[in-house]
C-alpha cells in the first residue's frame, strides 16, 4: 500500500514538473508576457493576489455561491427525482423542462439571469440549473437499479417502510448520488465562476478575474485561475472527506475487507 502511494505521488509530481517545464518553454518561445507570462511571472501575481485586501471576501462570496448553488441543486434533484422514479406522470411533466435546460447554452442562460436577479444571485441560479439535471437523472437511475425481486422477498421476510429503505433501496442508490455529487460539484463550481464572470458581483474570482483581463494583467489572470482551481479542488476534497463518513460507505468497506 505504502509503495503505491509513494509510486503514484512521484508520478503526479513528475508529471507537475513537466507540465511547468512546457509552460516555461512555451512562455519563452512566445516571448511577450501579455500574452503568456512565465511560471514565475504567475507565482508572483499570486503572491500579490493573496496579499490583497479583497482577496477573502472574494474568495469566501464565490465559495458561498458555488456550495448553495450545489446545494440547492442536489435537494431539488433528489426530491424530484425520487417523485419521478415513482411516478410517470412527473417525470412526463418534467421532461420539457429538463429538455430546455440541457439544451440551452449556458452563456444564453447567464445572460438572461441577468435581466432576472441582482448580481449576486446570477450565479447561483446558472449553478443550479446546470447541477439539477445530472442529480435528477442519476436518482431516477438509480431508484429503478433496484432489483424488484429483492423488494418483493424483503417485503415476504417482513421489511417495510424505513427499513426497506434503509436495507434495499439506499445500497442501490447511494453510488448514484456519490457519482451525481461528484460531476455535478465540479460542473456547478466552473459555472458559478463563468457567471460571476459575466454578471460581475461586488466581491467574487470571476470579478477579479475580469477585472485582470480588462487591465491586460495577464499575469493576474493566471493568479486568479489558479485560485478558482485550489478552491474547486478544495471543494471536492471536502465533499470526498464528507462521503467517507458515510455509515454505508463504511459498513461495504468492511463487508468487502
């Protein structure tokens, strides 16, 4: 165990290393910051982007908007789904609407909620209708993987109710949900950014990173992106870490040790 986590750290630091060295070849060989500035050229700008004033608060608004954003998408989609696994009519009734949201173009989306909602709430709105699919298709999924024989022989042995639930129904669709939250965080936090972009809130990344490029600091415009990575990545490390307390999750591990 050790000497695969040790063989695979080394091959994600070599493979960092590398995608560095590319970065400060190509910097070199185009040889005008504007359009791409060094490795080190970056690394001071994120010094000095940690060092603003602004920083945290913009940090901490997009953070916000992205976790209601997922949150509220992840709610509504495990509600509606588990109506429309039970029900044809509701999930018939669902369809256009879930239709013209897959289909839409999200920057047709962005700039509409800008005619709607103030600043701020523009990309939690976009955030949201961009995760509500994915959980909503991987619950109605996940709800009919049930087998139905296994159902009908818990239900002859006397298991109802929650505990059919919590024995049948739950172990199918927990790696649904785990799969669902996974994309759907990572989908919701690039959009939420993206509208921030555009809608541009008082404190937010993607202010700061349009404000960069308006200024022609590409350098900054590379701080910022990395920080929007590390906080997505943050993010999805926190939701990782929260799966692991999954009592579920622990009890298959132990049955499959």
């Amino acid at each position: 165990m050790k000497v695969s986590i040790l063989r695979d750290s080394a091959v994600i630091a070599v493979s960092a290393l590398a995608l560095v060295a590319a970065w400060r070849i190509a910097a070199a060989a185009v040889g005008a910051p504007i359009i791409l500035p060094t490795p080190g050229a970056t690394a001071v700008a994120v010094a000095s982007v940690l060092r603003s004033r602004g920083f945290l608060l913009a940090v901490s608004s997009t953070a916000v908007r992205g976790l209601l954003a997922f949150g509220l998408s992840f709610a509504a989609g495990l509600l509606a789904g588990v109506a429309a696994a039970r029900s044809r009519v509701v999930e018939g009734a669902l369809q256009p609407f879930l239709m013209v949201v897959r289909s839409t173009p999200i920057m047709a989306v962005i700039l509409i909620a800008m005619i709607w909602f103030k600043t701020g709430a523009v990309p939690v709105f976009v955030g949201f209708l961009v995760g509500f699919p994915i959980v909503f298709s991987s619950v109605v999924e996940g709800i009919r993987s049930v087998d139905p024989d296994l159902t009908e022989m818990a239900r002859a042995y006397g298991v109802a109710g929650l505990r059919l639930v919590r024995h049948v129904s739950l172990p199918a669709l927990v790696p649904f949900l785990l799969g669902a939250a996974s994309s759907g965080l990572g989908l919701t936090w690039r959009v939420v950014v993206g509208a921030e972009i555009l809608s541009q809130p008082l404190h937010a990344v993607g202010t700061a990173l349009q404000t960069s490029q308006a200024r022609l600091e590409t350098a900054s415009v590379f701080a910022w992106t990395i920080v929007a990575i590390v906080l997505g990545g943050a993010a999805e490390l926190g939701l990782r870490a929260l799966l692991h307390l999954v009592p579920w999750r622990r009890r298959r591990g132990n049955r499959d040790q």
